[in-house]
C-alpha cells in the first residue's frame, strides 16, 4: 500500500484539547494502518503490555526516562515483584523503594513515584486516575507521562512526544529545524488516527527499533513512502541535533573507612555515599584504584582510598546492603576491596 500525502484523519480530539493546524503530513487511513500493523508484527513482549494495568504502565514508564528498555527490564520485574500494587508501594519506606531503584539513576524519578503513589492511595481510592488534569497534577507526572499513561493504559487518545516521537515525526515531515507545537499537533492526530493504545506504542517502538538516530534502517519502515527524509536522503540532518551542555570534569577522592563490617557513610538526597573531596584531607590512606563515572554531563574521576576518616558532621556507619546506594558507591566498594582500576 502506497501512502500519498492528502492530509486529514477526520477522527476526534481528545476531549478539551485545542486543534491545531500545522500539519501537513497524511497522519490518518493507510498511515495508521501500516503502523499499527507493523507494530503488531513486531512488538516487543514487554511485562507491562501483558496487562495494560496502569499502575504497571505508570511504573514503566517511570523507569523509561532516560533509560533504554533493556537496562530498565531486570528493574522493573524485581520492582513488581515487590510492589505488585500501588497500594503496597504507597506503604513503602522511601529507603526501600530506593534500594529498588539503585543502579537505575535519576534516584528524583522514585522519589516523584512514591509520593505520588501515596497521594492516588489517599485521594483517589488507590486507583490510578484515568483523567489528564488529575494525573498531570501528581509529582513527576508531565504531559509525556500523562500521555503514555492515558494512551498506553486508558486506550485514551492523548498524544505522546519523547525523543523517539520526535525523531520518527520530524523526518516524516522533513522539518530541519525545532517545532514542537508541530510535533505535538502531529502526535495528538496520530493518536486519534486508529487505537490509541496501538498508534502510540507502534510509533514509539518504530523509533526505538527502526528509525534509530545514527542508521535508520528505511528499507524496513512501513510508512517510508510518507517520509520527507526518506525520499529526500535527508536522514542524517533530521531532526536537527540539539546542542548539550559540556562536559564538566570533576576530579574527587573517595575515602572507604570500613569498621567491624560496616563503612562510614554519608546520606545524599536519600542515598548513602562514600566521603569525597576535592582534595584528600590529611590522614593514613592507602590508594585502592580509581574509577570513572558520568552523571549527566559530569564526567567524575574517582581517586579511591581507604583509612580511618576523623570525625564529621553527617557521617553514619552503614552497613552496605542494607542501605540504598548509587551504581558509583559500588564501584568504590568494589575498588576499596579488591583494588585495581574500574
Ligand atoms: S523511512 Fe526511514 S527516516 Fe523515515 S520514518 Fe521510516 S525509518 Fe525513519
């Protein structure tokens, strides 16, 4: 089937939301069609499309920020595993939830989902609110998640934009530079091109598994004949790359002072750490190795000692798994007993 470019879908808006008209691409008919087709050939099967469940949903889609599916997978089935409802997360301990999260970053994301774990079990009856002012309203949830969780859980036809979204629409559509009120009247039509649950999913899941950033593999995509970048060989200029801040280099020295089995440790935004400096403060250390980590846009090297630390303010002894920790205080756990370079 052969997409030509009459424009239009004829279906409905979302309830309440406004009608745009920047577009020009055929978001309707065969377009929907072929995308939905695709994506049921090829979907992944993931845990939370099993049952559309939309706590699961929520969960996921929380993981999902910033984080590939693959890395997030192992997470979010011991996550279920231990919180199969969102009422067993509201009665959480934050520590708990955070031991859960370890390893995954972006620690606000957990955060942001207990607390609004608490508040749909106290005002909402424990169900997830189905309703876009209500669930915009909740911590962490902005109107990517509101979108997903409407879309992907609800079947509701509210339209999603993440960096897949932008990628696939941006080419179809040719634009070489930034629209986002254009993308988001593209994915609010896409959305209300065929099932909502599907058309989103399909074109997401074509993001990550076919229009890729550096290789799109076009002689796989169903809706090529639609596509501006496709047929002008403009793949590689769209969308246009955004320009990220620079890298910060952070030189620290991490002091491991371990007593009877435990370390002394420092509490950061509901985490716990090893002491770092700037520069090593006076004392008996002996160096373990070193280590590189990058947090956004630091990238940290990490000079790893161990010996007795003096007094400070702040400091616990903590047992290591008992309490919730960062993949880099792992690291040095690891540099500070077996040494060596990590
Ligand atoms: S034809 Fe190529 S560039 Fe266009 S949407 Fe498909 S994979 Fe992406």
């Amino acid at each position: 089937m052969t997409i030509n470019s009459p424009p239009g879908t004829g279906a409905d808006l979302a309830p309440g939301r406004k009608k745009h008209a920047l577009l020009t691409a055929p978001w309707g008919g065969p377009f929907a069609e072929l995308l939905v087709r695709w994506f049921e050939e090829n979907r992944r099967p993931l845990p939370w499309r099993e049952t559309y469940d939309p706590y699961h949903v929520w969960v996921s889609e929380a993981m999902l920020q910033q984080t590939q599916v693959e890395t997030a997978l192992p997470f979010y089935e011991r996550f279920i595993a231990r919180f199969p409802s969102l009422q067993s997360l509201a009665g959480a301990e934050e520590s708990e939830v955070l031991k859960l999260w370890a390893g995954l970053g972006y620690y606000r994301r957990a955060k942001n989902l207990l607390a609004a774990a608490r508040i749909v079990a106290a005002r909402h009856d424990g169900r997830v609110p189905s309703d876009y002012d209500a669930l915009i309203a909740l911590p962490g949830v902005g109107p990517y998640m509101a979108g997903a969780i409407l879309s992907i859980a609800f079947n509701k036809p509210f339209p999603v934009v993440d960096g897949n979204v932008r990628r696939v629409l941006s080419r179809i559509c040719g634009w070489t530079e930034e629209n986002p009120k254009g993308l988001w009247a593209a994915a609010e039509q896409i959305a209300c091109s065929g099932e909502p649950r599907s058309v989103n999913q399909a074109i997401m899941e074509l993001g990550a598994k076919v229009c890729s950033f550096k290789a799109p593999r076009c002689l796989l995509c169903p809706i090529r004949s639609a596509c501006v970048a496709f047929k002008t060989g403009m793949q590689d200029r769209i969308p246009p790359v955004r320009k990220r801040p620079d890298t910060v280099h952070v030189h620290l020295f991490a002091v491991v002072h371990k007593r009877r089995g435990r370390y002394l440790m420092k509490p950061s935004d509901g985490m716990w750490e090893f002491p770092t400096f700037t520069e090593l403060p006076p004392g008996e250390f002996k160096q373990t190795g070193s280590c590189r980590h990058t947090i956004t846009h630091h990238r940290l090297d990490v000079s790893v000692f161990t010996g007795p630390l003096g007094p400070h303010d702040g400091f616990e002894w903590q047992a290591l798994e008992q309490v919730p920790v960062s993949s880099l205080t792992k690291k040095i756990a690891a540099l500070a007993q077996v040494g060596g370079r990590n």
